[in-house]
C-alpha cells in the first residue's frame, strides 16, 4: 500500500477530539493534526461524566474541530484516503455524533469509512509512535478501561484481564469524591498520598493470590468509605493517609495482577527476545505507579514503553491511526455501520 492520510473523530466519553494522521509506505506514522477538548469543566460539577451532557457538548464543538485539525493539516477533505471514528465502546449519545458525521464526511466526498473499536485505539498506539512490532503486552489503564491484553496482530488481540466492576481511574476518582478532593481524583490523591502514612489502613488487595489477571476494584472503594467514615470528618493527615493506603493497595494488586499476565504472554511467546510492556491511559500518569511498574518490568525482562500522556488518554490521533492500519489492510466499513455502546474487543 502506498501513503494513507485519515482524518480521526472520537466523541466515545468526554473528550471531543479530530486529528489528521498519515501512516507512509514503510508503516511508520505521523501525525499532521491533533485536537482535543477536554470537558472536564462541564461534568466538575457532578462529580463524573453526564452523559447527556456530553453529547450535546460534541454536537456542539465537533464541526470546530475538524475544521481545525484540517487546517493544521493544510488538507481538504478531498485529499484524505478515509475517515475513521470511534464506532464503540462508550456513551451511545456521543458515538452517534462522531460516527454520523464521520459517515457524513465520507458520503461526501466519497471516501472509505472506518468504525473504529475505541479500545483499538489505545491498542495500537505504540505502532504509531514508535513502531513497535506485534506481539506486545499491554495495560491499559483509564477512567473507563482496565484491561490486560496481548496485541498479536492488527484485529488480533488476546484479553488476558479486565475488570469486573471498577475501572482503576474510576476508583481514584471515587476515592477523591468520598474525600471532597474534586474530579478528576487522580491527580489529587496521588499528590495526597506522597505525604501519606501507606500502612495505617489495611485495605483489601482483591484478586490477588488467584488465578488469571482480572481485576476488581469495587471492594476497596468500600474500604474506603468505611475507613472514611471511621475517622468522622478526615483531616489532612487523615486525607493524606488513606489515599496512601489506597495507592499501596493499587500497587500491590496491579502487581499481583500483571505478574500472572507476564507469565501468560511468555507462555504464549516462548520466542519473542526482549518482549514490551505497554502502560497506557490517564491512570498511567500517576508517579508511584509508573515506577512500580520500571521496577516489575525490569525484573521480569520486559521493556517498558509509555507512549506520551497526551497520545495515551483519549485523542483522536489514536482513532486515525487504528483506520489507517485497517485502511492498510485493505478493509473498510459499511455506511450503515452502527455504534454499539458495548463492543469488546
Ligand atoms: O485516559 P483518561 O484520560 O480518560 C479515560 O478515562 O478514558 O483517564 C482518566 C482517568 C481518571 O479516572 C483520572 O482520575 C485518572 O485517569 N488519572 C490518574 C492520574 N491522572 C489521571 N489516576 C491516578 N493517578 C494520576 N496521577
Ligand atoms: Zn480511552
């Protein structure tokens, strides 16, 4: 296949992203344009996404930025190769925004469609920005996601984990919202925990010691409540050292969890040299973690990659690119495509 140049639109949750991608001969990517509007500002106030919300605030900003990521890219729409979207899984409200005016595009100007599964995204990343080859380890860890997969090829991915309540960014923000420390949580009690006391409560590390890599989040979001509860209004210090206790307890699980997701990739790919470890999503910013992770994969013989903040929470660079490496396949999709809310990979 020759250049691909695809324009990328994710309206899954919050975020409301365009960007222009182009993936060159030889497989390597580029990013020409890439625009995201956070609308953390709208939802603050109630503490988590809204989805009506949302939606509206898609409809409301999309055409803008297309329009823009078109412009940063010195492109018309008559110059793409495709146009790809988010097609799933997410808020139904905002994939139908995205995904319409993706097929409306297309129509258009008669150019192939490409309905993206949003995790898809997040899964292919590091081909964009580093090329990386398949098989890979990935931990994808967000507001919406956490999931343990190996990526073998492009429409080839093997889900070791998930969770089956909580999603770890989910569970900081909650534990942010039972301490009034305001949405996002993460940031908030990662900065808290730094000046915490990580033994003071003995929180419950759940799943850990069985067998596979899923995960389970909601028990420890009781434990904190209940510890929150048990020391009446927390002060500072208090504050401090429960989201220390909590951030152990993360550690430990995700640990625990990503041990047995290493064996299992090893098991898988006896062969592969020096394989990767991919950390992906707005959970992976957090200090503590990353460095707990250096150290785990250092000591089990995996490279670690972290593609930056900015290309591992929600864009749409990762949507454009996902279409292009399917475009490159030769497939597309249908016009009457449909979103689909739910949609594992
Ligand atoms: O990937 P992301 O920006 O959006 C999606 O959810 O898809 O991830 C946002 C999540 C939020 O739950 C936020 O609290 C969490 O990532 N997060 C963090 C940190 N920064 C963001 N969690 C822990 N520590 C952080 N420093
Ligand atoms: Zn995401």
């Amino acid at each position: 296949t020759g250049t691909l140049t695809l324009l990328g639109i994710e309206t899954s949750c919050d975020e409301t992203a365009a960007a222009v991608v182009r993936r060159h001969r030889d497989g390597r990517g580029e990013i020409l344009a890439d625009r995201v509007l956070s609308q953390i500002a709208e939802h603050a106030p109630y503490g988590g996404v809204v989805p009506e919300i949302a939606a509206r605030a898609h409809v409301e900003h999309l055409d803008g930025l297309i329009a823009g990521a078109m412009a940063d890219a010195g492109l018309t729409f008559g110059a793409l190769d495709g146009v790809a979207a988010t097609a799933g899984p997410g808020l139904i409200g905002g994939l139908l925004v995205g995904l319409t005016t993706a097929k409306a595009i297309a129509l258009v100007h008669d150019k192939p469609l490409l309905a993206v599964n949003h995790l898809e995204g997040h899964a292919l990343t590091p081909r964009l920005t580093e090329g990386l080859a398949f098989p890979y380890l990935l931990l994808l860890v967000s507001g919406g996601h956490t999931q343990l997969l190996v990526v073998e090829d492009v429409g080839s991915y093997r889900r070791l984990g998930t969770t089956i309540d909580d999603a770890l960014g989910e569970a900081f923000d909650k534990t942010a919202k039972l301490l009034g420390l305001g949405y996002p949580g993460g940031p908030a009690v990662e900065r808290l925990a730094a000046a915490g006391d990580p033994h003071r409560f003995a929180f419950p590390r759940p799943m850990t010691g069985r067998d596979g890599a899923d995960f389970s989040f909601s028990g420890l979001k009781t434990a904190v409540r209940r510890a929150a509860q048990a020391v009446g209004t927390p002060d500072e210090r208090d504050a401090a050292d429960i989201c220390a206790s909590f951030q152990a307890a993360v550690g430990d699980c995700l640990r625990d969890r990503l041990g047995h997701a290493m064996a299992a990739f090893r098991a898988a790919h006896p062969r592969a040299p020096s394989p990767t470890l991919v950390v992906a999503g707005g959970v992976a910013a957090n200090r503590a973690l990353r460095a707990m992770l250096e150290t785990m994969a250092r000591e089990n013989g995996f490279a670690l990659s972290m593609p930056p903040i900015r290309l591992c929470t929600d864009n749409a660079a990762m949507i454009a690119w996902a279409g292009a490496e399917r475009l490159a396949r030769g497939e597309a999709d249908d016009l009457t495509v449909a979103a689909r809310a739910r949609w594992p990979l």
